[in-house]
C-alpha cells in the first residue's frame, strides 16, 4: 500500500496547497464539507481550539479516506500529542513559535523515524488500514511523506529563519501572521512594510534549502495572492469559523 498526502503532492509540483482551520467543527462532516470547497488540508487546531485529540483523529481518519491531508497544531513542545496524533491518522505536525535551529531539530527527532529521528514505531496504523505487516517500508513512507511545518511567529524566529529551514525533515516554513505582528508591535497591520519583509526573508531562506513557505493568519484575499505571487504555496486560507461567519453575515445582508 503506498501513501498519498495531497498536499505534499500539490507542493511538490510547484502547486498552491489551500488549507482551513478547524476550531469549531466536531464531526467528521466538516471533511466533505471542505473537499467540496476545494481545500486540501485541514489544520486542526489544539494549540487554541477545545476540540479533543480524540475527535482531532477521527476528523483525520475521514480525511485520509476523502483524499485530504490533516494537519494538528500542538500546544508548543506537546511531542507526546504530536507522536499520538501521527499514531492516530494525521499526516502532518505544525509547531507553533519556532525560534532556533536547536528546537527545529528537537521537532524532527519526536517526529519522525530512525534514522532522521527517535519517534517510537507504532505498528497499526489507520493510513495503512491498520496492517502491521511491512513495518520497515511503513516507516520510511511515514517518513517520506509525513509534513512538517515549522510556525515563524517571533522576531527571534525570523532572525533564525535560515537556520530554521536548514533543518533536514522541517518541510515548510510558515509566518504565523497574527503572532508576528504582535510581536512586533503593529498588531493587525498584515501589510505592513516589516511584514512583507518577513515574508520576503521566509521565502528565500525555503528556496534557499528546498522548502516551502507558508502562510497563516492573513484575511485578505488580495494580500494572499500577492504573498503566493511572490512565492508561498502552503496557505492557510480561513478556517470554519471565520467562513460560517462570512457566509452567514453574507447571506443577511443579501437579504435586508
């Protein structure tokens, strides 16, 4: 049996992998859903959202089956429910606020298999059907084809962005938007001048070491086709709030 993860196939044919948020969602609808819609990736978020690990892995399973790839953010350095959530049927880790190359490795070695890494092997799987047979090509799939990504989202983390990226098995480097304006003092200024740097220094320290830049936390429609115009290719384009939200208040003003 050989993996497919639809989002690392889309990247690595130069192509814009689109993924959606999931907070508030707690059945595994919310996959077809999204496939209708054309997403890719799921993001789902246990970093701020309540959901369970328990439901984050049931909504990944159903993802495997429709051809989407799941993503779980962790709580920051949460490796126990990284590994749980590889165990369980996610194809993919983000790590919140990465800031040096150290913690880049300190990812890698939780996440993935001897010899890149010291992840413990797991021998029923539901990417494989749950067939423990094979573990030895299991794991290099796994290893192959597992994303992930590192969130850039510190002025510390910028500084280190080459650094970062130079890290063998980090795959994507993403800008956490929000955070980073934050952090640097003009929070919700998503176009501003010291942003647009940030993404412009992101995105050549992934050409540099053959990664892909990443883009979370931004709005608007046009500010994400300039940031894909100029080279990003894993965005995070809203989440199901923020479009039950817009579709419902769309739909009032229709109407009034």
């Amino acid at each position: 049996m050989q993996l497919c993860n639809i989002a690392r196939e889309r990247l690595s044919q130069s192509q814009v992998a689109l993924g959606v948020g999931v907070r508030f969602s707690r059945s595994i609808e919310i996959v077809y859903l999204m496939r209708k819609a054309g997403f890719h990736w799921l993001f789902l978020d246990l970093e701020h959202g309540a959901m369970t690990l328990d439901t984050a892995t049931q909504i990944a399973i159903a993802a495997r089956d429709a051809n989407m790839c799941a993503l779980l953010r962790i709580p920051r350095g949460d490796f126990s429910m990284a590994t749980r959530a590889l165990d369980n049927g996610a194809m993919g880790i983000v790590a919140p606020s990465v800031a040096t190359h150290e913690e880049a490795q300190e990812i890698v070695q939780a996440l993935k298999y001897p010899p890149m890494g010291r992840r413990s092997i797991s021998s029923n799987m539901p990417q494989f059907d749950y067939d423990g047979s094979g573990i030895a090509n299991k794991i290099k799939q796994l290893n192959e084809t597992t994303l992930i990504v590192a969130m850039i989202e510190t002025r510390q983390g910028l500084s280190n962005v080459d650094a970062i990226a130079a890290v063998h098995g980090i795959d994507i480097v993403l800008i956490g938007t929000n955070d980073l304006c934050a952090e640097m003092g003009i929070t919700g200024q998503f176009d501003h001048p010291d942003i647009n740097l940030a993404y412009e220094q992101v995105i050549a320290a992934c050409n540099k070491h053959g990664k892909w830049a990443g883009m979370g936390g931004v709005r608007s429609v046009e500010l994400m086709r300039k940031h894909i115009a100029n080279g990003v290719r894993f965005v995070l384009a809203g989440s199901d709030l923020t479009h039950l939200a817009s579709g419902a208040a769309d739909q009032v003003t229709k109407l009034s």
